[in-house]
C-alpha cells in the first residue's frame, strides 16, 4: 500500500484526472463526485496536510492556489461567481489529508453551508 495521497498518486500519473491546470506549484482538476456544475480541486505539488499544518513558508504556496482558482474560475466561465472552500480536518469534514481548495461554481451557491 502506498504512502501517497491520492493527489500525490494523481500528479505522478498512477491515476487518471482531467486537468485543468499544472505548473510547478500546484495542479487543477475536476472532482470526481462535484458538488456543482463546475467543481475543480486546485492543489499544492508539495503534500501539506492541511490548513492546521500550514508553516510561514508555505504563504506563496497557498496565495498561488486562490490566484490559480481565479484564473480557472474566468476560463470556465464563472462570471456570475463562485465559491472557494478548504476543509481542515475530520470536523470540518476534510477527507484526503492534503491540502487542496475546491472551486464550486456554475449554479447559485445557498448559505448557510453546512
């Protein structure tokens, strides 16, 4: 059994993604099971393991994420809006232990969330 995140596995190839985005800091892909019309994962190359985990020198890292879901959002047509979540652990329902933000879009978001 690996050690590898599914994301990991993702970017290495051993599993399949339809990519929106690659660079050398993150990649975008669409969610497997999407909770809106569009729902894309924008994730960092390097495995943090949340948002509790976050060191001072992963700033850049995770400013580059919100840049990057900004320009998928205007590629994919979001014009109207869109929503940008993070879960951080097993309370807030995070399921890969890997950092990664999830752009929803594509149909009017409700609040409260959850």
């Amino acid at each position: 059994m690996s050690d590898k995140t599914i994301f990991e596995r993702i970017f290495a190839g051993e599993i399949p993604a339809r990519m929106v985005h690659e660079d050398e800091v993150c990649g975008a892909f669409h969610d497997i099971n999407p909770q809106a019309p569009t729902h894309v994962l924008v994730v960092p190359r390097k495995p943090i393991p949340g948002i509790s985990a976050l060191s001072a020198s992963d700033a850049l890292i995770v400013g580059h994420l919100f840049v990057v879901a900004r320009r998928i959002a205007a590629e994919l047509g979001l014009d109207g809006g869109f929503r940008l979540v993070i879960n951080d652990g097993e309370d807030g329902q995070q399921t890969v232990p890997h950092l990664h933000v999830h752009l929803l879009g594509g149909r009017k978001m409700t609040w409260p969330p959850g």
